[in-house]
C-alpha cells in the first residue's frame, strides 16, 4: 500500500544498518587474530620484533574498542528498530483506517444522493396531471393514459422496475409496465407500510420510503420503494385522493455503488465493501454470498471510525443523509484484509 512506503523504508534503513554492523563486527574479528598473531611473531623474534610488537597491541585494542561501539549500536538500533515497527504499525492502521472509513462513508453517502434524488421524483410525479387525474375522476380512460404516461416516465429514467398510481382504498389502477408485471394493476396494497404512511403525510414536501425488500409483484426483484400522496389538484395542501408508489431498482445501481469505491489495484484484491440497512443486514456487496446476512459491526455505539478484527481491518461510517433527505440509518463499510491474496493463493 501507499501508506506502508515510510514504515517499509524505515525497515529498510534498520535491515541495512544490521547487515553493515555484521560486516564491521566480522572485519574487526579478523583484525583481532591478526594482531594476535602479529604479536606472536613479535615475541618470536626477540628485541627486533618489540617494535612491531606495540604497532600489533594497538591494532588489537583499537579493533577492541570499534567491537565494542559496533556491539553498543547494534543493542540502539535492534530497541530503535522495534519502537519503529510499533509505532510504524499503529500509523500504519490509523493511515489505513481513516482512509478506508473515508471511502465508506463515501459509499454511504453516495447512495443517499441517489436516493435523494428517488424522493423528489416520487412528490414531482405525483403532481402529474395525469396521474392527478386517475385517482380524480377513475374511468378506464383515464386509468390507461395515467399508465402510459407513467410508462414514458420510465423510458427517461431507467433505475426504476415500475411505478403504481393506488386509490385510496389501497388498489393500484395504473402501472408503468403492465406486460412485464402483469400482476400489478388491481392487486390490493392497503395493507403496506408506505402506502399507509404515504397516505398519514401532512402535505405534499412529505414522502414515504421503505428499507429494501424483495417485491412479489415485481417478481421478487430488490427495490427501494417511494411514495407520496396524490393530492387533490395535485396542490401542496390539497386533499390526499391517492397514493403514487416508485419502485427503485436497487440491485443493480447499488452493486455500480460497491464496486466504484475508490481504490488502488492492491487495495481492491484485498477489500470487501458493503452497504448494511439499519439492522444491519447486508442489502449491497462486492462478495456475492453476503447479500440477505446480517453483519455484526462492532461500533460500540460510533457513527464512524474502524477497529481490528484478527487480520482485518473493518471501517465504517453511518449515513449523514444528503440535503432533506435524513437517510435510513444505513451504513458503508469497507473489510480490508492484507493477507486476502496470499490466502487465495494457498
């Protein structure tokens, strides 16, 4: 990784430092035997050898004393060099952990922005005269123009499965793709919790949004579902005469979400990314087999921050909502495991 390059250099210096002091420490042995044996001679030789006697003691207690420095420095770096893994190691994780923590709540807040944008679309088209229309005055008429406009809608924006204009006794009488969701039109959904709160809202600002859910009637495809009152006159204030429901086509946008996330191609072979809803059950994944589990995160409470789990490094970061939008408590979490490759390839 990027971050690692000061701690590897450092290492680096350390490893060096070692090799050179082992080759002094080597060096100095040799010089010792020879001014041994430089005294031997000496000493063979009688009073013409003293000379030379005194040159091979000093040689002798000079590489003595560079022994002892070379021995001293290598006990310095071998303590300096462990402090310098320790805390290289802890910078290293903090580097890791507030970077990772930065791209997942990037990933969180990324969906929210798209998910912003689903909750204006819901309250703009439920002011749409023709869907206005079909809840005002519901004869087949205007029931199979609501549906046509509501397909043209859907031609321009292609995240959504479908979209269901409901009266007010919960039965939908117009849909975007009847011939794909031929099961939709007069199917009852009074009983679904964003058709009710959809109906409760006090004006035309407020919406509904459910968490992730596969739709039956969509068949079984993972949306997040938008809804607003059709009110009377399509006004702000006006009467609630109906609901509009929107079914954004979740799977697809947020896998694009998961899989953008801003990494280099080291850290990509070694991340996993994920968004989790507020139960914390994984509804996006760059690893397949999560979708639909439940994720203990261990966050002790935090919105943010990261934490060691073994060999991992899990990061995390709730949702800040975007502009009007408060989000739904969901999550962007990032997995990184730098020893992911070497376990693949054993």
């Amino acid at each position: 990784m990027r971050d690692n390059t000061v701690l590897k250099l450092a290492l680096d210096i350390a490893t060096i430092t070692r090799e050179k002091i082992g080759m002094i420490e080597k060096i100095m042995q040799q010089t010792e035997i020879l001014a041994l044996n430089a005294r031997i001679e000496a000493a063979r030789a009688g009073s013409s050898g003293a000379a030379f006697s005194v040159v091979a003691q000093e040689m002798g207690r000079v590489s003595g004393g560079i022994n002892t420095i070379a021995r001293d420095f290598r006990q310095q770096v071998e303590a300096h060099t462990e402090s310098i893994e320790t805390v290289g190691a802890t910078m290293l994780e903090e580097l890791t952990g507030q970077r990772f923590t930065d791209i997942a709540l990037n990933v969180v807040e990324i969906i929210d922005r798209n998910l912003f944008e689903r909750s204006c679309d819901v309250r703009w088209w439920a002011t749409d005269s023709a869907v206005v229309e079909a809840v005002t005055m519901p004869d087949e008429g205007r029931r199979a123009y609501a549906s046509q406009r509501l397909a043209t809608i859907l031609r321009s924006y292609t995240v959504y499965l479908d979209l269901w204009v409901v009266d007010k006794e919960g039965q939908v009488i117009a849909s975007g793709r009847p011939e794909r969701y031929p099961g939709v039109q007069g199917k009852n959904v009074a009983g679904e919790a964003w058709f009710k709160r959809a109906l409760a809202t006090l004006d035309g600002d407020a919406f509904a949004v459910a968490d992730i859910a596969n739709n039956p009637l969509l068949n079984e495809a993972p949306a997040a579902t938008y809804a607003a009152a059709i009110r009377q006159r399509g006004e702000r204030d006006g009467e609630p005469l109906g609901v509009l429901g929107i079914f954004f086509d979740w799977a697809p946008q947020a896998q694009a979400v998961v899989e953008g996330a801003r990494f280099d191609e080291q850290e990509k072979a070694r991340s996993r990314v994920m968004l989790l809803d507020a139960e914390e059950r994984i509804i996006a994944d760059t690893r397949p087999d999560g979708l639909g589990h439940r994720y203990s995160l261990k966050r002790d409470s935090r919105i943010r921050g990261y934490y060691a789990e073994g060999d991992k490094l899990v990061c995390f970061a709730r949702t800040p909502g975007y502009e009007t939008y408060e989000g739904l408590g969901w999550f962007g979490v990032v997995e990184y495991d730098p020893t992911r490759l070497d376990k693949t390839a054993s």
